[in-house]
C-alpha cells in the first residue's frame, strides 16, 4: 500500500538502502515530499527568483562602519586607525623594509608581527630552482646562532639572526626559540604541511668578540647581498677555524694590566699597582691551570680569587716596612674577576621578555661570584684570624680624588678588558675612548655634583649603552665589543671587596649592606646599558615601520 501511495520510482534513482532511513521518515500513509530536480540543484542559500545578486567585489563590511550618510568627527580618522588591534576587513597593510637599515631591526620587526603577516622573502625564485633546501638551511641557521650565544650574544639578536638566515632562504614561515643552551627551530610551508623542527645544544661557551663580529658580518651579507649556502657554509667554516688573535701571554699580560689600573683607580699608587698586577696574573695562571685539568668554572674562579687576596694580605702584614693600600691590591684583582658581561646579557634578556635565559644567565652570575667570594674569604680569614694582618674598612672607604690619573687608569682598565674578551684592534680604541668618557661622567656627577653612586652609574652606562648601539649600527656589528669593555671601570670591585672583608671580621650587618650596595651598583650598570640601547632604538627609527616596536600586552596582577 506504502509503494502504491509512493509510486513507482525512475529507473535512474538508486534505491534507498537500509542505512539510508533515519527516524524522520515519514509513517505509513504519509506522501513524501516531490524529490528535488537534479538537473537544477538549489539550496537554501540560493538567491530566489527575481531578485538581482550582489555585484562582486564590494568591499567587505563591518559592524564598526559609519551608516550611509553619517560623517566621522573626525575626517583624518580612517577606519584602520580606529581600530589598530584589529586586522582591517581588506588584509594586514604592506610592510616595507629596506636593506639599508641594520638586520637587526629588520628581523626585530618581523619577529614581532604575527606569521600571517610577515612579509614574504624578498629574494626572486627563479622558474626552473627547486624549492629551498629546508634542513640545509635549518642547520646553518642553528651553527649561526649557536656561535653568537656561545659568545655571550643576548637571546633577542641571536632569535633575530637566526629568523634572518631563514628568511633570507625562502622560509618565511620560521619560528627560532633560544634559551640559555637550547636553540631550537621550526619551519611550516603552509597550514596544512607538517612543521620541520630542529634544535642544537651549546656545551662550549668562550669568549671571543672577533668571532662575533665576523658572524655578524656573514649575517649582514646573508641577508643583504643574498648569499649562496655554499658560500654561507664556507665562511662559516672559516670563522670556526680562524684562531684567537691575542696569544695566551698577551692575555696574561692584559689581566695583570687590568687589575692594576683598577688598583690605580681606587687610589692606589706604583707599588700597588705592580703587586695588583702580579696577584691577577699568578691567578690567571692557576685558572688556566684548572681549566686544563677540566674542573668547573667555579673552581677556576676560586682559584683566580686567591692569588690576589693573598697578595694584599701579605702587604697589610708588612705594614711596618711597607706603607701600602693594601685594599687596592684585591679590589684590583676582584676587578679583573667580576663576571660583568653575564651580568648585562641576563639583566638584558630579562628587560627583553626572555626570562628563562635571563634566570640561567644571573644564577651563573652568581655560582661564579660565589666563587670569588670563597677564593676570596679562605685568604682573608685566615690573613685576619691567624697571620695578624690589619685591614681596617674604615681607612680604606676614604676616596682620593686624582682625575687625571683616574682617567688614564679608567683607560687602561678597559683596553686590557677588550683585550681579554678578544676583541679586533680597531674596536679596541673605541671601547678604551668609550671607557673613559664613562669615567668622567661618572666622576662628575659622583664627585663634583655630590650625586648618589647608583643613579651616577646607571648614566653613565646609560651613554656608554647609547654610544654603542651607534656604533654598532653605523658599523652593521655587534654593541657587545663596544659596550662591555666600557663598563670595566664602573663595576663594583670595591663594594664587594668590603663586603667580604666585614664578613671575615664577622660583621655581618655591615657586610650585607656592602653586599646589598654592590648588587645595586651591578644592576645600575646592567639597566643603564639596556635604556641607552633602547634610546637609540627608540629615536632611530626602522623606515617602512609605522607601527614603531610593539611591546607584549601584560596583566598587572588579575
């Protein structure tokens, strides 16, 4: 009765089969609806009869658009900037960047937008070349940047050296991650491909300023004069074989230098000076010695710490035949041992958003001043509980003031600070200039305008920041060779050596607040250099970046 009520079907439907019913068919003596026709296939989105469709290429609407007729109080007002955290109805505008500015603030803006945004890579494909060879590129992208934070490089100019390199390839769709010993990469041709990752270790750190600027050379021309991966790998390979250009004597020689400069800086005079030096090369020696033997960095440290210490406490008990500061001699030789450069790349990495780099880089600051400090207090304990020597704080504190002779020791004390971190001669000169215009701004404000040491030292190293981020920039370099061995003669050798000396008399109120000074004089130093990097950032503006640097939203505590 149901197939008399249906009728016949046409020979060319299919039947339904059993899996085809559902529970919404109709009952028994109910007629199903007409089928509809196949040769016209409607939905119901259709456009019905007589109604004309929209014209194509009407630009897309949006509920924030004025009605027809109304007027914006403001003409100048465009919808786009109206809105600027939204993305406007008819794409992201075009972002244009040109070659002549430094990579890194290239590849700083394009770090910062989104991956949908980011322009494509400039470089033209020819018809007939394959597509870019994803891991080739991935793995010289990954040397480049382990070479840069093997040698103290913060993580933002390595993350952006690295997106660089792989952009300048053809893999714009590139994320880098570095943290304080893992660099990790990953590259997603589209949305729907598989993401190629891969990542690299550093074990080995060493510090070598030459090296870094050549890398950052071979990163300039990579993304600027668009070399070829055979000749990207052949001058990588040459940077990685190029020796030191300093022997092992001359850096020997540059630390005892360092140290008796600083010596000389702190008031010390000629027989200060030679015993300071004497102390920090013995203990460069001993460190040496125990790096060879592969102990710790630790160990190395406080092996560095107790040539010095030892020199000035066997001064201080000669204080009957010899009229010397003895103070001076281990404030010069902690000035050749305090870790500034870590200090600066972690206080950076942590001003920069990169705080699990920064919390590795300050927790190996402080393991290495740890061992100092103990290096440090076995001599001193032992000078002032059982060999009788007599280092009082008090005489010690009092300043002498000689700027002339402190500006040359100023000097003296970051050329050997350059020459330690080995850097090429003619950033040599500029980092000892750099040093001493440091010094004097310090003095004045400290000595001659009675200002405070800290906000004294964060100026200070604020120019010496500034300074080297020009440099840098007009160079197409690295700020490192510019900005670290400046800041050799604003670290805070004497706070800690005081500190220490009150923890050995156990005086532990006087040595916290000692400590505490030092720790405020190193964190001067470190934000100062990253405000005056930022300034010059801030003023020399990327051309084609209207947007200006983009910082990340952050909660304030709810």
């Amino acid at each position: 009765m149901a197939e008399r009520q249906r009728g016949e079907a046409p020979e060319d439907r299919k039947p339904q089969s059993d899996e085809a019913r559902s529970a919404f068919t109709p009952p028994l003596g109910v007629p199903l609806p007409p089928p509809p026709e196949d040769e016209h296939p409607t939905s119901e989105f259709a456009v019905p009869e007589g109604i004309a469709p929209e014209l194509p290429g009407e630009p897309e609407g949006s509920a924030f658009t004025l009605p027809a007729g109304a007027v914006a109080p403001d003409s100048s007002i465009t919808q786009t900037n109206l809105l600027p955290g939204y993305t406007p109805p008819h794409g992201a505008p075009k972002v244009s960047l040109t070659k002549d500015t430094p990579w890194q603030d290239r590849m700083r803006t394009m770090l910062r937008m989104p991956v949908g945004e980011r322009p494509a890579p400039e470089r033209a494909a020819k018809q007939d070349e394959p597509g870019p060879p994803v891991p080739r590129v991935l793995d010289l992208t990954l040397r480049i940047g382990e070479l840069l934070l093997a040698g103290g490089e913060g993580a933002e100019d390595v993350e952006a050296a690295m997106f660089g390199v792989a952009h300048a390839y053809g893999l714009h769709r590139c994320e880098p991650t570095v943290t304080f010993t893992l660099l990790t990469v990953s590259y997603q041709p589209s949305l729907v491909d598989d993401p190629v990752t891969a990542n690299r270790t550093v074990r080995r750190r060493g510090t070598d300023y030459t090296r870094l600027d050549a890398v950052f050379r071979l990163v300039h021309d990579v993304t600027s004069q668009g070399l070829t991966l055979e000749e990207a790998y052949r001058r990588l390979a040459e940077i990685r074989r190029n020796r030191h250009p300093y022997p092992g004597w001359a850096l020997t020689a540059a630390s005892g230098l360092l140290a008796g400069a600083a010596s000389m800086l702190v008031g010390g005079g000629l027989v200060v000076f030679l015993a300071a030096a004497a102390g920090a090369m013995l203990g460069d020696r001993l460190a040496w010695l125990a790096s060879g033997r592969g102990l710790p960095e630790f160990y190395q440290f406080v092996a560095a710490a107790l040539p010095p210490a030892a020199m000035g406490v066997a001064l201080s008990a000669l204080h009957g035949y010899v009229d010397v500061q003895a103070s001076a001699v281990i404030t010069g030789g902690l000035f050749a041992l305090i870790p500034g450069r870590a200090l600066v790349a972690g206080v950076q990495d942590g001003l920069t958003g990169y705080y699990i780099t920064a919390a590795a880089r300050l927790l190996e600051v402080g393991y290495l001043i740890a061992g100092i400090v103990c290096g440090v207090l076995i001599v001193l304990y032992g000078g002032v509980h059982i060999g009788g020597a007599t280092l009082n704080p008090e005489a010690a504190l009092e300043r002498v003031e000689r700027p002339g002779v402190q500006i040359v020791a100023a000097m003296l004390l970051s050329f050997a600070f350059a020459l330690l971190l080995q850097q090429e001669r003619h950033s040599v000169w500029v980092a000892t200039l750099n040093g001493g215009v440091a010094w004097v701004v310090y003095g004045a404000l400290a000595d001659t305008a009675g200002l405070d040491p800290v906000p004294a030292t964060a100026i200070s190293a604020g120019l010496v920041g500034l300074f080297g981020q020009l440099l840098s920039r007009y160079r197409y370099a690295s700020a490192l060779p510019y900005v670290t061995a400046a800041i050799g003669p604003l670290l805070p050798g004497s706070a800690v050596y005081f500190a220490l000396l009150n923890f050995a008399k156990n005086e532990l109120n006087t040595g916290i607040a000692s400590l505490t000074k030092a720790a405020a004089l190193a964190l001067a130093i470190a934000i100062g250099v990253n405000l005056g990097s930022e300034m010059a950032r801030m003023f020399l503006k990327v051309p084609g970046e209207a947007a200006g640097r983009r910082a990340a939203k952050r909660t304030r505590g709810f």
